[in-house]
C-alpha cells in the first residue's frame, strides 16, 4: 500500500458525498463565467482549457433569487453569514460521483529487463550482454514485477473502483505483440489481482521491443471496448529501450498521432522510461505530450534529438534511483488517474438544461465552512499555482486543480458540490 500513497488520496476523496444543484434562475442571463473547452493539459495529465468571464461584482437575479459573487472573482469566496446559496439558487439535488479509472498496463518484458538497473549495469553493456551482473540485486524486470504488484494491490480498497489490465510485449520472444490484453481490464477485486500477479509472475524476460505495435494495440483494444468501460481510460506505457522491431521513421510518426487522436476520444497516454530507454527520450518525450500527459506545458517535444525529450516519466537520468522513480511516478499515476475529477451529473428530461457558464464548485471544510472555488483558466490545470477548476471531456467533468486539489485532498472530512445556475465565479485573466 505505501508504494502507492496516492490511493489513499483516491480513498478519501471518494468518501466525499457530492450535491449538486440546478436553479430556479433563468437561463438567459449570462453576466460572466467561462465555458471552456476540452484541452490537452501540461504536466501530469490533460485539462479542460477555455475562455473565462469577466471579474467585477456581479449578480445573478432570476426568479430564483440572487447569488452574490466576490469582487473581481477571487479573495475570500466564502459565503456571508445567513447566506444560504441552496436556498438562493437551488429547486433540485443530484448526485455526482468521482470518475472511475480504466487502466491498461503495457509493459515491457524483453530481454534487457534482465539486467540489473545503473549504477551496476550501465544500458550500453546490457545491450550487448542483457544479463544480471549481479545476482545478489534485483533486475529491471524484477523492480517493476514487485512495483506494479505493489501498486495493484493498493487499488483493491478503492472508491471508485478502478478497472486494470496488462498487456506484455513482446509475447514470442522476438517481435510479436498481442492483439488484446493478456489479462483484460476489469474491476480490481481480489480475482482481477490475483490473475494480474500471476501473469507478471510467468515473465521471464526475452526479445525484442515492439512499443509501436504494442501500444497501437492497446489503443484498439479500448476504443473497441469503449462501451465496457465508465470512467476514463488510460494506456500506461513502460520500457526500458528503444523501438527495435519497426524502424521506420514515419511508423513512430504515425503511432504519437494515434496518440493524439486517443486522447481527443478519452484515451490518455501515460509514458514511464527506464533505464535502457535513454536513446529514445524524444520518441517517448512526443508519446506522452500527444497523449494528453505531458509533465509540464513548457517541456520538450520537439524530437530535434533523439535523446532529448522531458514530457515522459524518465527515469534515465544521472544518479536516479530506478525503484525509488518507478515508486513515484506510480504515485503520480495514482493521483491524476484516481482524485480530483468529478462528473457533471446531466438533468433529466424534465429539468431546466445546463448553463456552463453558471456553474460553481463550492469546498465545505472540515469544519463546516465553505468556500467557492474559482473557475482558472489562466494556466494549466496542473499548475501549482491553480487554486481553481476546469472543464474537462467536452465538459462532462469537472477536475480541480493544482494547489486546490491538494488542499481538498488533505481535508479528510471535506465535501464537495457542483451548484448549477450561478453566474460562476472566475479568476480574470
């Protein structure tokens, strides 16, 4: 479980009980806000991304009353005393959920996993001789067996429960790839585990490295499947090489657009590089961007070499610790895959439709105060410095970011509601 300290982050937000609620207010009236559409974000995942309204005092007087809006849409958005927003604004109440997660592990298990990771085997030589140099150390391959294992396993007390699958490549000792997961994705319960661990225990490391044709299978098998799945999708991607079975330049071109086009229908690509990976950091560096989890908006896709590139997990550099960065980077996984996002419940046939541009995410602490949190498209979601949310999915959800994702998390009896037919409250670019 302490291998991936980000589930319990995912246990406790989903205790959370989230309200929603649809005012009385007419529709017509748009006094500022934002919409937004859905973007890829910067580091650590994709984020809605779109226009905001403007600052100012501002209220929203429908019939249903009025709703009074901090001044230029920031400060202290806490509630005046007596001032009952449900009561203001609200006629009905709905249920949201966290958002599932649906994870396919595609992980390389070819020949240079054998070899013990730097500083005690360095990936030139395990190139040219892929064998344990010291049997009193664990492998690369032993590492993630035990990584993954770990991390598995702290998914199964999760709420939502996520769905996971692994796919192995290669799968003939050369350069083959399955055309569908060797264990499928599906609810993480104890059968599910107990059948991911053994498949990562029949592994015995060999061949060549198909990640194009392994990961363009992967994308298949989802977007086939999309019906099976609620909740989001991910590839999550490891290797510890280069692309040795397709070589063609305009292949890897291919697969970081198919990349691109999984992310546009929900399939987001997460990419860790291990060591033997180094020659390939910008092919991988594209791989992430494209696919909607690039670390940072400001890293390096450019591919201008092939071995620079810093939007993926690597985990190549001098004086890492493979294991220790395997252990975060699934924490990380962790946290943007499982926390922070929540859907926007839809009305039903006979309710007023959904304005989003009046749409507010309030945060009641612990304590039983509570304070609306800002709509920020002024950076990315991902930002440390985001206090706020965003749309996300062609605004079926919503994802609180940065630093008010972090607050929310540590408030262990904190709830969060979705308050529909507000003008909502922004941060002014």
């Amino acid at each position: 479980m302490n291998s991936w300290k980000g589930l319990a982050i995912a246990t406790s937000l989903a205790a959370l009980v989230v309200g929603v609620v649809v005012a009385c207010g007419g529709d017509d009236e748009d006094n500022g806000g934002s919409g937004g559409s859905s973007a890829s974000s910067g580091s650590g995942g994709t984020a809605g991304k779109g226009g905001s309204g403007t600052g100012g005092s501002a209220a929203d007087s429908g019939s249903g009353g009025s709703y009074i809006i901090t001044e230029g849409g920031v400060g202290d958005t806490s509630y005046p005393d007596g001032f009952d927003p449900d009561a203001a604004c609200a006629s009905q109440d709905f249920k949201a959920t966290l958002t599932a997660a649906n994870l396919l592990f595609v992980i390389d298990r070819t020949g240079s996993m054998n070899c013990n990771p730097p500083p005690t085997t360095d990936s030139e030589k395990c190139e040219v001789q892929p064998v344990k140099e010291n049997p009193n150390e664990p492998s690369k391959w032993e590492i993630t067996r035990d990584a993954l294992t770990a991390a598995w396993q702290g998914l199964v007390n999760s709420d939502p429960l996520p769905s996971v699958g692994v796919m192995l490549f290669n799968n003939d000792d050369f350069c083959g790839f399955p055309a569908s997961p060797d264990v499928v994705v599906g609810p993480m319960n104890d059968p599910q585990l107990n059948e991911l661990v053994l498949k990562l225990g029949e592994v015995k490391p060999k061949g060549a490295t198909p990640i194009i044709g392994a990961t363009m299978s992967a994308y298949n098998y989802l977007w086939k499947n999309k019906d099976s799945f609620t909740g989001n999708k991910f590839v999550v991607l490891l290797t510890d090489g280069a692309e040795t079975c397709d070589k063609d330049v305009a292949s890897k071109a291919y697969l970081i657009g198919k990349a691109n086009e999984a992310a546009s229908v929900g399939i987001r690509t997460f990419v860790l590089g291990a060591p033997g990976s180094e020659r390939e950091r910008a092919f991988l560096s594209q791989i992430a961007w494209a696919g909607g989890t690039a670390k940072s908006a400001t890293c390096d896709h450019s591919g201008s070499d092939p071995e620079v590139g810093d939007c993926h997990m690597d985990m190549t550099l001098q004086n890492m610790n493979f294991a220790q960065e395997l252990q975060k980077n699934l924490e990380a996984i962790s946290g943007e895959a499982l926390s922070c996002e929540f859907e926007v419940p839809q009305p039903g046939p006979n309710d007023p439709a959904i304005d989003y541009n009046k749409v507010n995410v309030v945060y009641t602490h612990g304590d039983g105060t509570k304070e609306t949190i800002p709509q920020d498209t002024t950076v990315e979601c991902s930002d440390p410095t985001n206090a706020g949310w965003q749309y996300y999915d062609n605004k079926s959800k919503i994802v609180l970011c940065g630093s008010v994702c972090d607050k929310v998390k540590s408030d262990p009896k904190a709830s969060i509601s979705i308050e529909l037919g507000c003008v909502t409250v922004v941060v002014p670019k």
